[in-house]
C-alpha cells in the first residue's frame, strides 16, 4: 500500500507540475501566431500562420529584403518579397511545409516571363516560443496564365538550408 500511495504522489507531481508536457516535447505548444526570423540565405521574414483544419495551417509573411543585386541574379525585374505557405501537422510539434514567392524575370534572358521560388522542407517546434527549418527549394520558370508546375520548367534547385524562428512577444 505504502508503494502504491509513493507512486500516486510521484504520479501527481509529474501531471500538475509546469512545463512537465514542454519537457516531454512540443505537445501543447501551437505552431498558430505571428513569427519573425531568419535564413542562411540571409532573408528575413515576419510570418502568420493560422489554423485551416486539424492537422493544416496557411502561412503569410513578408520580407524587408532588398532587390536582389543584378551582378547576382541577373534577369530580375521586379521581386515579390511576399510567401504563402501551406504547413501539414507530421507529429507532436512537426510539420512537413511548402511555400511559394514569385518573381518577374526578363524574358530575354529567361525565355519566360516568372519565376516561382518554391520551398520546402520541414518545420520543428524547439520550444512554444521558436521553431527551426531546413528547407531545399526549386526554382521554377513560367509564362503568365501557365501553372508553373506544370507548363514550366524546373531551372534549378538550391542546397537545403536552415531558418530560425521566434514567436512575436506579448505586450500589456
């Protein structure tokens, strides 16, 4: 009897004590809220994510990046610094991602019109208040009214990456 009552207040103290399921794990936290971060790319994002259903998310942000230099990417000519992005719940705190960004490029030097800039990869919960990706992304070109995935071509696809996120603080 003496055993079963320690095993009951052990039991008790672990369930009621703060944090215990962060501990564990990621399980209570949400991935749902505004974020801001950045990549090895050097790109910086502040993101919104919201709930779609009960394993999906929808994902906003933008970036106050500078267009890109044109001794670099040459050929671009208007940048779009906004991403969408879809996010499906993979386990406690895992998610499996895929985004989007879109630029205008010069046809002369492409032979199309767009280039859509497609991450993915997957996004980790490291604690309720951060989470880290690695991402690959593939670059795809396309015309205006074709679906890049389909009608365009696969131009090129860039080493995974890593990016780091903190959720935007609380005030009073």
């Amino acid at each position: 009897m003496k055993r079963l009552c320690i095993f009951v207040a052990v039991f008790a103290v672990l369930v009621t004590a703060p944090g215990v399921l962060q501990a564990k794990g990621t399980r209570s936290c949400k991935i749902q809220g505004t974020w801001y971060g950045t990549n090895e790319l050097v790109e910086t994002y502040v993101l919104t994510i919201s709930r779609t259903g009960p394993k999906t998310y929808s994902a906003v942000g933008q970036s106050p990046a500078l267009p890109p230099d044109p001794n670099v990417i040459p050929g671009v000519i208007a940048p779009f610094f906004g991403v969408q992005g879809d996010l499906v719940r993979t386990g406690p705190g895992t998610f499996d991602s895929t985004w989007m960004l879109i630029w205008w490029v010069d046809p002369n030097i492409y032979g199309f019109q767009l280039m859509a800039i497609v991450p993915f990869g997957e996004v980790v919960l490291t604690s309720c208040d951060s989470f880290e990706a690695t991402f690959g992304t593939d670059l795809y070109l396309y015309n205006f009214g074709q679906d890049p995935f389909e009608d365009g071509v696969l131009f090129d696809s860039l080493e995974p990456y890593g990016a780091a996120y903190r959720r935007l603080p609380s005030y009073p």
